[in-house]
C-alpha cells in the first residue's frame, strides 16, 4: 500500500525531496500502484515534482511503469516500458524523470508474469506552488494572484529565464557524513542509530544523502527517517541503489546515493530496524546545517524578530515568497556594455 499520501500530510517544510522506496508483494496482470496520491493532500495545495525512478530489471519486458496525475486541470500520462539494462537483475539504474502534479499523481506497475517482491521507488519533491509555478504551467491565478503577477512582472520573467527560480537554501555551516556498520544484527534487533542531529538555535538540520547495503532478504530491514522528534517515513533499502559494489570483490561507496532534501529545526535523525537476521550491514547519511533564513521563517510559519519583521513590510517579502521571488537584487541587463559602459 502506498505511504505517499500520508507522508505529504507530515510535509511541513517545504520544499522538501522525499522517496516512496518498497517492495511490490506480487505484480500479474493487474495495476500495483507504487505512489497513489487521488488528492494530493495539504493545508495549501502543494506541486509536487516526480524526479526519478528506480525498479526491479526484468530481462523479457515483462514490466510497465505508467506515471500519470493532474497537472494545471491536464490529464498527463506516461507509460515506460522496461527494457533489459544489464546482467545484474539485482541492482537497477535510475531513470530520471521531469513531471508536475497538482491535484493527483500516480506511480504503478504492470506485469505480464507473476513477479514476487518487486522493488521499486519513486523520489519526488514537494513544494509551494508559486505564482510563478502557476504561470508556467498554465495554472488558473485567482484575482489576488493576477494582480501580484502584474505588479511583480511575472510573465516577463518567465519568458527572459529569470523565473521560476530555486528556493534558496541558506548558507551552509558544515556537513556530518555518519555511518553504521555491523558483522551481524540479531532477528528483531533494537533499533540502530545511523545519524541524530540536533541543530542549534538559528539553523536547520538537512538530511541530504543516504546510502545503504542491499539486505540478502528483501523484508530484513528497515531505514526510518524521523523528523523532529517523529517517526516521518519508513524506507525498504531492498528497493534502494546499493551501497556495495560486487565489482570490486568488496564493499565500495557507489556514485549513486539517494538524494534527499528533508529539513528539521528541532532534530533530524536516520535509523535501522532488523527484522530477522542479518549479516555485514552498513549504511550511511548525510546531513547538513545550514542557517535558517528568512525565507524559511516565512514558509514555515516560525516567529520572526523585530528586524525581520520590518524587512517583510518594507521589502514585501511575503508578497514576493508567494510571487516564487527569492533574489533581492537582479543584476541589470548591460546588453552586452561593460561597467562604465
């Protein structure tokens, strides 16, 4: 059963780049929805961006992936047929993917052939949908939304590139690589500790990166991402991409770990649970702290100063936050003159 719907119920930093990553107990001749999302949920309609994904190769083509969801009130359908990728059906190849949602969304999978624990995942970002989103996609502004459109020239800065712009990420103050490795866990084992951050006042810690060892048994462990001080979401490292390479006869860091981007200001913290017996297990997370902006204080409905609130009314920045304006300061188009021009 897909978690996605519930999980986008516990976004409360946006943006934020989430996976559904599981096993599929049985596909045959019937659609297995992987991310079902019939609504997409949240106190403010959030776009939801599908980056990539990932499944199970299957040497015959037996399997088809269909991505389809509501987008702009536009019916959008994908189907990818599975083609042979390699001789190595255990480990898979992302496949990367540009798709909008804004209403429903939808990842399933279709076999010809019985095919028992297929693993699969979709990574996907959610984020606020801004005036500017809106235009670009074609979306409907309500009469509020206009007027800012015109007033901050939106349209025109869609069509010379400026927009849609990146939300800003705020400055880093260092990285924590953690990992956790064991000759053997125990069936049942108590939970293991992979990293547990606590940022200090002001900054915001960022779970960015994750690796795993693929289990020998695909239901063996589990990886679970808390979220200030809450449970968020579980992950089935059998359907993730494989901290070990079997190319060198030994453990190697893949270049391929899974890209996340899940901010917490009270704790962040990535975990293990072994549900029978398992040997060698490994697995590592990367965490930033980076400094809480104003932006962030916006978005995510924190206390500002005295400071800061002066700079919203005399900046218009919340006015800009919905606009999907993030950059102060635009450098001015010399055509091609230099400075003194």
């Amino acid at each position: 059963m897909s978690i996605s719907a519930e999980l986008m119920k516990k976004v409360f930093y946006p943006p934020e780049k989430v996976v559904e990553a599981r096993s599929i107990n049985l596909l045959l001749n019937s659609w297995v929805d992987l991310v079902e999302m019939p609504d997409i949920p949240g106190a403010v309609a959030p776009l939801v961006k599908l980056i990539e994904l990932g499944y199970m190769n299957d040497a015959t083509n037996r399997v088809k992936c269909r991505v389809e969801g509501t987008i702009a009130d536009k019916e959008v359908e994908n189907d990818i047929l599975h083609t042979y990728l390699g001789s190595k059906p255990g480990i898979d190849d992302s496949i990367p993917i540009s798709a909008w949602f804004d209403k429903t969304m939808k990842v399933h999978f279709y076999s010809t052939a019985a095919i028992s624990n297929f693993k699969a995942r979709a990574l996907y970002e959610v984020r606020n949908y801004t005036i500017a989103d809106k235009i670009a996609l074609g979306a409907t502004l309500t009469p509020e939304e206009t007027a800012l459109a015109a007033k901050y020239e939106i349209h025109h800065k869609i069509l010379s590139g400026e927009l849609p712009m990146e939300y800003p990420k705020g400055p880093m103050v260092r990285q924590q690589v953690k990992n956790f490795y064991s000759a053997s866990i125990t069936g049942e084992a108590a939970e293991q500790t992979i990293a547990d951050v606590y940022p200090p006042p002001g900054q915001k810690a960022v779970l960015t990166k994750l690796w795993c060892k693929r289990p020998s048994a695909y239901n063996s462990l589990t990886i679970r991402v808390y979220h200030d001080r809450k449970l968020y979401f579980e992950i089935n490292p059998w359907s993730l991409p494989d901290l070990a390479s079997s190319e060198g006869g030994g453990l190697q860091l893949g270049d391929r770990p899974l890209d996340l981007w899940i901010p917490g200001i009270k704790q962040i913290k990535v975990a293990m649970y072994c549900g029978v017996t398992e040997t060698h297990v490994c697995a590592m997370a990367k965490i930033d702290l980076r400094k809480i902006t104003i932006w962030d204080k916006l978005n995510w409905g924190l206390s500002l100063t005295d400071v800061e609130k002066d700079l919203v009314t005399s900046l218009f920045l919340d006015e800009k936050l919905l606009a999907g304006l993030y950059v102060l300061a635009v450098p001015i188009n010399l055509r091609g003159r230099g400075i003194n021009g």
